[in-house]
C-alpha cells in the first residue's frame, strides 16, 4: 500500500501535489470500506442466516428457507427491512450518546478485520502487537454497549449496559491469561508470527501442544463467548428479564448495528481461536501456484474459523442461560485460577520437556483429541437409536 | 460438591447436551410447511364431518327454513315465497354470512335433505367482510320436493345420496 500511495502522490501520478500522509489516509479510507463491504457485512449476514438455520433444526423446525435458494438471502431481506424502518430517539434518551453508541459498537468490531489472517499474504496490517491490538479494540465494544445503556434513560437497558461491562472486563481476564500461554511458546505478539510458529497438521497446532494449551483453549473459547455476549451468557440482552437489555430503546438501522457487531463478534471469535490453536490459514505444501495457494489458505482459515461459529451456535441451542452470580464464579473462581496455572505450567514445560518427548506428547494428545470425537459421535449414535425405539412415527409422519 | 467434582460434572454433562443436540439436529424436521409445501392437501386429510366454511347444495334445498330458525347468531337468511302461479316454492335469497358463523354445526341437523353442511375448506381469509358474505342464489330457483320413492333424476340423486350420507353421520354419531 505504501507503493501505492508513493505511486499516486510522486511525479506523474494522478494526485501529484497532495500531501503524502492525505492520500495515504484516503486509501486506507477506502480499503476499509472495501472490506467491511464486500467481506465484514456478508460475513455478519450469513452467519445470522445460518445461525437461525441451524438453531432451528436442533430446535426440529425448518427456520428461514423462503428468501433465495434454502433461505440463504434472508439476511438481505432482513437488512433492508431494518434500514427502511424508522429510527427512533425517545426523547427523555440522551440523543447524543444515544446515537453514536452503535457505530462504537460496530467500530470495536471492524477494527479487528485490521490484523485477522486470511493468508500468508492477505492480511490488512501484520501489526507486531496483533493479539494486543484485539484485545484493546474489543474493549471498545463495553465503552459502545455501556453507553447505549445509559443514554436509553431506561432502567433494563441501563441493567443490561452495566452487567454487560462486568461481564466484558471480568471475562478479558481469563481471555487474556489464555493467550498468554500461545505468547509464551511462540515468543511474539504477530498473528502472523504465530501461525508460522504452528503447522498444517493437527499435532503441530497449539491446540495439541501440551495438556495446558488444550484447557488455555477451551478458557479462552469460553471467555470469548462471554465476551461477545452469547448464550450461555447473554445476560446483557435477556429477553425474559431486561426485554433486550441495552438496545431495547434502539429500533432500524440502529438496532441492526448491534446485531451486526455480536454476529460479526462470533466469526471473529472463530477467527481468533483458529489463529492462535488451530494453526490458521496452514495448508500442507501442495502447489507452487501462489494465486492458487493464497486461496487455499484462505478457504482454510474461512473453514475452520466458521467451524467455531457453528459451535457457538450449537452451545446457544444447548444450555440455559447462567445467573449473574453463576457467571461470576465461574470466571473468578475457575476459570482466572486455571489459566493462571496454565501460564504457569506451561512456562515450566517449555524449560523442562525435552525436544523428544515434547512430539511424543503432541501426537499422544492428537490421538486423544480424536478420541474425544470418537466418543463423541458414539453418544449422538446412541441418541439416535433411542429416539428411533421410543416414538416409532416420528420417521413417517404422513405430512412433512 | 468439591471443586474438581463441579469441573468434571460441568464438562461431562455439558458434553452428552451437546450430543443430544447434535443428533436432533441430523435429524429430520417435524415442521409442516404449511401451506405451499404439502404433499397432499390438508383439507384432503379431514374427516368426513369437519366442520369448515358452510355450503349449500341448491339442488336439493326444500326451503324449509329449518337452518335459519337453528342459526344461533342469524347468519343464515332464507327469502322463500310460493309461486302465484305455479304454486311452487321460489327460493329469492339465501345468504350465509360466513364472518359470523362460528361453525357450530346447529344448522345442518335439522336439514331434511343435508343441503346445507360443512365443507373441510377452511381458509376464509380475505380482504373485506362483504365478500365473506356468500349469497348461493344467484337467480331465484324452484326449491327441492322430495319424492315418494327413490329419487330418479339422475342429476340430483348423487347429490341427495351425498346429503343423506352427512345427516346418516350425524345420526350415527348421536346413537354412540
């Protein structure tokens, strides 16, 4: 990009005479507008589709199918309803806060597509702080989330904004104690850095490193979830206390933004957690082609980063959601003690594990992963098979 | 409980959820997508004595007035008035206002021929309430005699065959 700006400001170019850092804020202007366009805003609106697909059919209904082929346009449909309606400001709200609250939301978002690798080549900015630079933007969101609720002048969407950010700074705490382990054993902050550090095969990813990674993870997956104020722990939004807690004054466009940050949050959750366990966008060495590479690992990444977000979806169609207190406990009394004891171990198994035995525990802890699928699928056989003895119609139903 | 007791339970409950929910959601969907995605019509699978939006067969109407003196809330309204001249009875009107109807089946009991009885059509919506308001006669129209014997006009003789079939299911279903 700086080629680029060099290009266009230097002699001959088509903006010759502008001030150098003028147009290179142009162009990263419009870069941004082109990702959130063409990649942030789809990738939000299909996950919401597929999330109502999906919650459906655990839930054995249909859910969205009459927009496009299987419904898949509903989140266009969806969008446009919401940016045609009326956007309302109450007027005992502070209109102020009250409409910029959103877009910070939104802002905290977008800002992480900045560091997110798609590719060994398609990354916006490999910033030497990446992991850093997540964790900071983020925060941004309780600053949007708090504000909302206090600017509504509504006693749930001031709940809502307050328990939002107690959970949001607690849960940081356990996210960041998870990461820490990734920093330690990688020795950079880069998300690029990391993912190099990590392999195309599974027992070359952090996930299998060691017994400690593979609980940093699921801390981390965890507090993610908490983060992003996803059931289980969607007490900012709930609906059977708080109405819909912090934006339950915002109607349209508005309203939508909200939306699109906590749907946009989940694939950058799984964008995270692939990052740092998962080994990225790693794929075996197969082509020399570079285009066709880059895409490969591009679809990598996209692939594994969404096999995240269904399992998001899959845990909000699974368990009830937790009480305050339950919430709080679960974070200060097991998971901060736990990844603290991560952290620890995990710089002691760096200095006294040997080399040798360090792939023995990798591929040890790969089979046991596998394992744990195994067993796993065995259980949804089980299942099955139950439901089938139990209500024998249930399989020809003379109307489906 | 202890502390490692609660992470072991928490892990493995929260494990056979998730398995559960997983094999509901390879399963198939119960949803019936009602009403474009049926394979066979709902208004096919209804029993015989369904009680949906009323109907009357013209044919075999005697003017009797017995539905209309049963219609608990008047929304059937009958104008039957004998000829002058041919001395027989002219059915002018017979209207059912089908917004009123609470589909209480009152009226087709006491039908002598089973004129008047529900169909299994059921959806009524529509866009104003005078077009709920049905009017069958169209031109006036001599009403049915019933005969002595067996009824020998071709024409009619399915349609009464029908009627009596209706009346027979009500009457079958009262000796039970």
């Amino acid at each position: 990009m700086k080629g680029l700006v060099a290009q266009l400001t230097g002699q001959g170019g088509s903006l010759a005479g502008m001030p150098y850092e003028l147009v290179a804020a142009l162009v990263m202007l419009l870069f941004g507008a082109i990702v959130v366009f063409v990649f942030v805003l789809p990738v939000a609106g299909v996950t919401s589709w597929l999330e109502r697909r999906v919650w459906a059919r655990i839930q054995s209904r249909v859910g969205p199918n009459r927009v496009g082929p299987q419904g898949f346009l509903q989140w266009l449909a969806d969008g446009i309803k919401n940016m045609l309606k009326e956007d309302i400001i109450p007027t005992a709200a502070d209109r102020w806060l009250f409409s910029i609250a959103p877009y910070l939301v939104v802002i905290g978002f977008v800002a992480t597509f900045a560091v997110i690798p798609f590719g060994a080549n398609l990354v916006v900015a490999d910033l030497n702080i990446g992991i850093l630079y997540i964790t900071a933007v983020t925060g941004l969101v309780v600053v949007g989330v708090l504000m909302a609720g206090w600017a509504s002048n509504n006693k749930w969407s001031l709940l809502g904004g307050i328990r939002s950010a107690a959970q949001i700074v607690s849960y940081e705490i356990p996210a960041g104690l998870s990461i820490f382990p990734i920093v330690l054993l990688t020795g950079t902050l880069s998300m690029q850095g990391i993912i190099q550090a990590q392999g195309w095969a599974p027992w070359h990813w952090f996930l299998f490193h060691s017994p400690f990674t593979f609980a940093a993870f699921f801390i981390f997956f965890v507090a993610a979830l908490a983060e992003g104020n996803r059931t289980p722990f969607d007490l900012p939004e709930a609906e059977s206390e708080l109405v819909a807690g912090f934006c339950t004054e915002y109607s349209g466009m508005r309203y939508l933004l909200f939306f699109l940050a906590e749907w946009g949050n989940l694939y950058v959750i799984g964008a995270i957690v692939t990052t740092l366990f998962l080994g990225g966008w790693q794929v075996p060495h197969v082509t020399d082609n570079p285009v066709l590479l880059a895409v490969l690992q591009f679809v990598t990444f996209f692939l594994k980063s969404y096999f995240w977000v269904f399992i998001a979806m899959w845990v909000r169609a699974t368990l009830p959601r937790v009480r305050v207190d339950q919430l709080m406990t679960l974070c200060w009394l097991y998971m901060v003690p736990i990844a603290l004891v991560n952290l620890v171990a995990t710089a002691i198994w760096m200095t006294v594990v040997p080399a040798g035995v360090d792939r023995m525990v990798q591929l040890a802890m790969t089979a046991m992963g596998a394992g744990i699928i195994v067993f796993f699928f065995s259980r949804v056989r089980f299942h099955l098979r139950r439901a089938k003895l139990r209500d024998i119609d249930y399989y020809y139903s003379p109307i489906i | 409980m202890g502390y490692f007791t609660n992470i072991k339970e928490s892990v493995a409950t929260i494990f056979e959820g998730m398995s559960v929910t997983f094999s509901h959601f390879i399963r198939r969907p119960y949803t019936v997508q009602y009403p474009d995605r049926v394979p066979i019509r709902i208004q096919d699978t209804l029993p015989f004595r369904y009680r949906g939006i009323l109907e009357v067969d013209l044919e075999i109407c005697t003017g009797c007035l017995a539905c209309e003196r049963a219609c608990p809330i008047d929304c059937i309204v009958i104008d039957a008035k004998k000829d002058p001249q041919t001395k027989a009875m002219m059915l002018t009107r017979f209207d059912i206002d089908i917004a009123k109807c609470m589909y209480c089946g009152l009226c087709s009991e006491p039908c002598p021929t089973g004129s008047i009885h529900h169909t299994s059509e059921f959806e009524g919506a529509d866009y104003s309430l005078e077009s709920m308001l049905r009017r069958f006669v169209k031109t006036p129209v001599i009403a049915y005699k019933p005969k002595k014997g067996p009824e020998t006009d071709p024409e009619i003789a399915p349609i009464l065959d029908r009627g009596m079939a209706y009346l027979g299911d009500f009457a079958a279903a009262g000796e039970e």
